[in-house]
C-alpha cells in the first residue's frame, strides 16, 4: 500500500501536479466594495465587483465579482504605485487584482445583479484563469479519455 502512495505522489509530481501555488494578476479600472442590505435592513453579503471601463458604451461594466470573506482581501492603496491592489486566495490560486479607483456602496439591491440586465454574463471578460491549472485539468481529462 505504501509504495502504491509512494508511486502516485511521484506520478502527480511528473505530470506537474506539485503543490507550487499557481499566481494571477489582472488590471482592471474599478473595484467596488459592495455591501448589500436586505429591506429591513439586515446586511446580505459584502462582496467585490471588478469593473472595466468600456468607451463605447461611456459605462463602467461588471466583468467579476467575488464574496468578500474577510478584511484581508480589501483594496489597499499602494502610494508608491498610485493604485489599489487586493489579493486574496480564490480556490488553489492566489490572485492579485490592481485597480486605478476605489468605491464603496451600500445598497438594498445587488449591482452585479443588475449589471446582467445591461452586460449578460457570458459577454464579460471575467478574471484570468490560471494557464497552468487549466492545462493541468485538460490533460487530466484527456487521460480519464
């Protein structure tokens, strides 16, 4: 049984499976800190959305957004590089977002939801995949194949 274990790790380990942290960046014009209040008043959710601008249309349009699970994951201001970044551990990948601009809302409806009136979800450019767990998950169904 021991050496079945010992010849998966090392087969996972050639195929590239190692546990090395996968990392993404992505750019975008406007992150909205978001916190969604039901009627009574009740808080419902407090998530990121990721905006980019779009000069055809003059409007800020949705392209993600994530649940906004603890304080770490807040935009910061980087003074040295005049813009905000958060980061955050979104599955198996560490990701990083930059933004030039900042705002914080508190609503009684949900803005990405009504985002999908104007922008359907499947036109938005959404944040970058990680190449190499993409590839690592064609190829593990490729061999399931």
């Amino acid at each position: 049984m021991t050496s079945f274990v010992v010849a998966s790790i090392l087969t996972m380990a050639s195929m590239g499976a190692s546990p090395i942290e996968t990392h993404v960046v992505d750019r975008v014009d406007l992150v909205e800190i978001n916190h969604l209040y039901d009627l009574q008043g009740r808080l419902v959710i407090n998530q990121l959305i990721f905006y980019q601008w779009d000069s055809a249309s003059q409007r800020f349009q949705v392209r993600a957004w994530r649940l906004l699970k603890t304080d770490d994951q807040l935009p910061r201001k980087s003074w040295n590089q005049d813009q905000f970044i958060c980061h955050w551990r979104d599955m198996n990948v560490h990701r990083k977002v930059y933004a030039d601009n900042v705002r914080e809302t508190w609503t009684t409806y949900d803005p990405e939801v009504l985002e999908r009136n104007m922008f359907p979800i499947e036109q938005r450019s959404e944040l970058s995949q990680p190449e190499q767990l993409s590839g690592r998950l064609a190829k593990a169904e490729t061999d399931e194949e």
